[in-house]
C-alpha cells in the first residue's frame, strides 16, 4: 500500500523556489512528470511518503518543514552589506545561508572549546572605529599581523591571522557538497567580528587576486569590530564597505610605498620588491 504524506501545497512551491528549480527540474529530480509537481502545489495531489522525503533532500530543506502551515521567514543571521548595481541584493541564496550557519556553528564549537582553555579576548578586534583613517588602521594591521611580503603573501598573511587567534575559512562549496558550488557574483567573504573567536570566510572559487583583497577587506571588518557579507564591490557605497575597502587597498599597497616606487621607477622599469596589489588592478 502506497502512504501519501500530507505536506503543505505552499510549502512544496516554497521548498521549490527557495532551491532556484523549476517544476520540470525538481520533477526530472523525483523521476516523475511536471504535472504531477504542479498537482501536488495546487493541493490537486499528494506526493508519496518516499517522494516527499527525496524532495526535501533535492531543496535541502528538513524534511519535516514540509508540513508546515507557513513557510519560514529566513534571515541571514549577519548583516548583509552586499550591493548589486548599487542597489539592494537579491534574497540571499539557500548555498549562502548554509554557508553562514555551517560557519557560525563552527564557532560555537570553537567558542566553548576557548572557554575550557580560559583564553582572553584579542586586543585588535574592534580597536579602531569607522572615524580612524585607513592608513592607521591598515598600519595597525601591518603591525599585528608582521607578514614578510613575497610570492607567498597571501599564504603568510593566512598563517599571521590564525597565528593571533583569527579562524580562517575558505571554502568554494557549501560544507562537503561538491555539486553546491559557491556563486563569487553573491558574496566574496565574510567576518564575524568576535572578541574571542573572530571568523574571516573568504570564497576560494574566487580568482586569486581577488581572494587576497577579500581577506584583507574581511580583516579591516575584524579591526573595526564589524561582522558582515561583503562583495567587496567597489561601486558598493555602503560606508563601512567603502571604508573597509580603503584599509584593503592601503594595507596592500601603502600610499607612501607606492608613491616612492612611481618617484624611482616611474614606468619604464619594475621595482625590485613588486607591490603586493600591484595584481589585484584587474579584478
């Protein structure tokens, strides 16, 4: 005897739109017809018990938010500074919010676990205020960090942050689903600024390049105190992104050291000791 699962109509379009499919797409996933998809959202029909289940692993939804009377409002739970145009994003996608939850549950671990070992706050998160200028906080940052500069310089400024005590993450999927790939065009990073536990996500399927300036950008995110999803658009007028830009480019290519290397070299020749956004101009 075939048991029918009574799930909400709404909720089954819901699960649908949420998972960006259409009903011919989440039908080739069931093995079943369109019109069965449309039957079962217009409340026409009912899917199996078996095909309601494998519905809610094609949408990544728990399976029992399909008998919900409503759909949940979901949030992101930090704030989002993304600008697309200039404008207001879109609603964040399914990949971007379990990209942020897998990452703050990951610091709750991390959080109890620095409780057992009595670890102080750190001293740089939140030291300066969006009111400092980007070249005291980037020197702040110089500063703290003590990276060498070299041909591995994002990997050395990567070890310098976790060396005092900022958890780096870096992923270009969501958790170890290799068929959910993170959109760069969404988001390029994120921090969640802790006094404890400071997180910095960058998207590693971004271009090299560009990883590198996400970090620093999430890293200016840390020193001012703020958490945030960042696309690190410059055409982003977002005053915190804008700032948080500034203490990027700074940090990477200090106004003073450009300026002497144009006096030295101007454009007919490289200087020695390359600048370290000198590759991020074509982002």
């Amino acid at each position: 005897m075939i048991t029918l699962a009574h799930v909400t109509p709404a909720l089954i379009s819901w699960a649908r739109l949420r998972a960006g499919l259409s009903q011919h797409a989440l039908a080739q996933g069931l093995a079943t017809r369109a019109d069965q998809v449309i039957a079962w959202e217009s409340g026409e029909g009912q899917p199996t018990f078996r095909q309601a289940q494998k519905l809610a692993s094609l949408t990544h939804v728990p399976f029992g938010f399909l008998f919900l009377a409503d759909p949940p409002e979901e949030t992101l739970p930090l704030p989002d500074l993304r600008t697309v145009g200039g404008s207001e994003p879109h609603s964040p996608s399914i990949d971007l919010l379990d990209t942020v939850r897998d990452v703050l549950r990951k610091q709750a671990w991390y959080l109890e676990y620095l409780k057992d070992q009595e670890r102080t706050n750190l001293p740089f998160v939140g030291r300066f205020s969006k009111r400092a200028t980007a070249k005291a906080v980037a020197a702040d940052l110089r500063e703290t960090m003590n990276t060498q500069d070299g041909d591995e310089f994002f990997r050395n400024l990567v070890a310098s942050a976790e060396r005092i005590g900022i958890l780096i993450m870096r992923s270009g999927i969501v958790g170890a689903n290799t068929r959910r790939k993170l959109d760069v065009s969404e988001f390029r990073g994120f921090a969640i600024s802790d006094p404890a536990a400071p997180v910095v996500f960058i998207n590693s399927a971004d271009a090299p390049a560009a990883r590198l300036f996400t970090l620093a950008h999430e890293l200016a995110h840390i020193w001012i105190g703020s958490s945030g999803i960042s696309d690190v658009s410059t055409d982003n007028r977002r005053s915190e992104e804008v700032f948080c830009n500034a203490v990027a480019g700074e940090f990477l290519a200090p106004e003073m050291e450009f300026r002497n290397a144009w006096r030295t070299h101007g454009l007919s020749q490289k200087p020695s000791r390359p600048m370290r956004r000198s590759s991020l101009m074509n982002r």
